[in-house]
C-alpha cells in the first residue's frame, strides 16, 4: 500500500522532486501521463509516466525553450524566448490525444515572461505521448484575453478550451476544430465579473461540473463549482466547495479513476518565489444529493 501525503512536493520513482505544477493527466493504452509547469533551468513542460498514479517516473521536458517550432496558419507569433533573450512564461499545461489526427495537443497559457500583458493561449503537438512536442506560437482567441485554463475532451472527442478573459473577469469556453489545432466557436462566457481562475472539468452521471478558484495570485481561495446538463448548455450559478482555502489548494485538473473522482490542486509555494518547493493534493470529489463535495484528506492511496 502507497500512500500520498497531501501537500508536499511528490517525488518521482528515482527519488526527484516532481515538478509538473498547474498540470494535466491523460490515460493512454495503459499509462497516465502527467504534464506540468517545470520552471528551472530551460523547461517549460514536462511529462511523467505512471501505471498506478502513485509511482511516476519521468519521461522528458516535452517543451524547452529549445523546442522545435513549426508556422500553423492561424498563428503568427512563434517566440519561446523574448526580446531580451529571456525565458517567456508557460503556464498551467494541458494536453488531449486526437483520435482522428493520432496527435497529442498542447494548450497552454503564454505570456512575454516580463508581465501578463499578453494573455494568450500557445499550442503544441506530438506523435507520442511523451516525446519532444513542436511549438507552433501562440495567439489571442478571437482576440480575446485568455490566462488561466483547462481543456474538456467530452465521451464523442468534441473538445473544449475554457480560460480566464477580461483581465480574468470572465471565463470563456470555446469548442475547439475536430484536430484540435484552433477554437471554432466561442460558447460561453460564463460568470462574468466573478474573476475565476483554475478551471477544471469533470463528468459525473452524464452532468458536467466546473470547478475553479478566485482571482488571488498564488495564495489559495474559496473554490467554487456549477453545473450544466451540457458543456454548451446552460451553467449554473457557482456554489462553493471545500474551505475558505479549498483546504489549502488551487484547482490543476480532475481526473476518474477505479470509481472515484479525484480532484488534483496545486498549493503553491507561497508567492511564487518559492515556487520549487510547490506541492500537490488529491482530494476525493463526491455527490451528495445533487450537491458537489470535496472530502479533506491528510493522505490518500490511489
Ligand atoms: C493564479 C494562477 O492560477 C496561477 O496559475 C498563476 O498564473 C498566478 N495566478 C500568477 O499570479
């Protein structure tokens, strides 16, 4: 029995620290592969393989500065470095296989690495899970603003883009083109003025559960969740869930797994400048009723 230990920097099967924060997990032919922000050195993304979602084992810096860029139509800035020859800013990854195009496809939150001026979303691909992703640049959607974020691939492959807007007053939901390689219609703008950051989605009984945090930097806030019967239907109003801190946490994903639902969040080091020493949480995610519930737990086994 392997138990994890809430809210400590995990370590990876040869005893390093894990750094995939803001991250995402996708199960494929036998492995979850979880991809995350990794802030040292030239990294920006990196990749680790798990069969059990306890023993991880890393596989690449699937996205470097050094990454091979490639033009796509509807892109035109390709920048892994800025005018100063410094490092941009690659947040909160997140990666869908195509099943039509065999791809893996990254969206990802970019921004100059000297402010959050730019609030753009840049996008990725691969042939494999986890090998060296091509970088093709980054944009505004629509010309919107677009910072914290998630994806949705829905049971039929129709996927879904979600982030922060208006200077994160709004969240947006856009349903992405059938490669997953652009957004082909804005469809919501959910909760406008409530800034939520964090998105995250998950499935439950055929309803569809949004959760995210407030609007506060890296220090944790009250999370809150809503509902719809469809991702392009109607939401509901938001309802808290967990503590006033989401029991010290920031939401990263949502992922079921052996008839649970389990909730993945960030708890950040501190304001970012101990931002190495940032460590996760998997809290159990459960309805009652028709009410959404996150259960505190000190350590869980997966
Ligand atoms: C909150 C976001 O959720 C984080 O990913 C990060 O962008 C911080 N803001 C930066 O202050």
């Amino acid at each position: 029995m392997s138990l994890l230990k809430n809210g400590i920097l995990w370590k990876d099967v040869h005893g390093e620290p894990i750094h995939a924060h803001g991250g995402y997990i996708i199960f494929h032919e036998g492995y979850f592969y979880w991809y995350g922000e990794d802030r040292r050195e030239n990294y920006y993304v990196s990749c680790y393989r798990s069969a059990n979602l306890t023993d991880w084992e890393f596989r690449r810096h699937v996205l470097t500065t050094q990454s091979r860029m490639q033009g796509y139509r509807v892109r035109t800035t390709m920048q892994l470095v800025n005018e100063d020859g410094n490092k941009v800013n690659l947040e909160r990854p997140k990666v869908l296989y195509n099943q039509k195009t065999g791809k893996f496809v990254m969206w990802v939150h970019y921004e100059n690495g000297k402010n959050y001026h730019d609030a753009a979303v840049a996008v990725a691909t691969c042939d494999t899970p986890d090998g060296d992703f091509v970088y093709h640049g980054h944009f505004n959607p629509y010309g919107y603003m677009s910072r914290d974020c998630t994806l949705f691939q829905d049971d039929d492959g129709t996927a879904y883009f979600i982030s922060a807007s208006r200077d994160n007053a709004d969240l947006h939901m856009y349903r992405l083109t059938d490669d997953y390689m652009n957004v082909e219609k804005l469809v919501h703008r959910l909760w406008q003025g409530e800034y939520r950051e964090a998105p995250a989605v998950v499935k439950i009984d055929g309803k569809y559960y949004m959760l995210s945090s407030f609007c506060t930097g890296w220090a944790p806030n009250q999370g809150k969740y809503a509902m719809a019967d469809a991702m392009e239907g109607d939401w509901s109003t938001l309802t808290e869930i967990g503590d006033e801190t989401t029991y010290q946490s920031q939401p990263a994903f949502i992922i079921r797994w052996k008839g649970r639902v389990l909730y993945y969040g960030d708890r950040w080091g501190g304001d970012g400048s101990r931002y190495f020493e940032s460590g996760y949480v998997v809290y159990p995610l459960a309805l009652e009723g028709d009410r959404l519930v996150m259960e505190y737990v000190d350590q869980i086994e997966l």
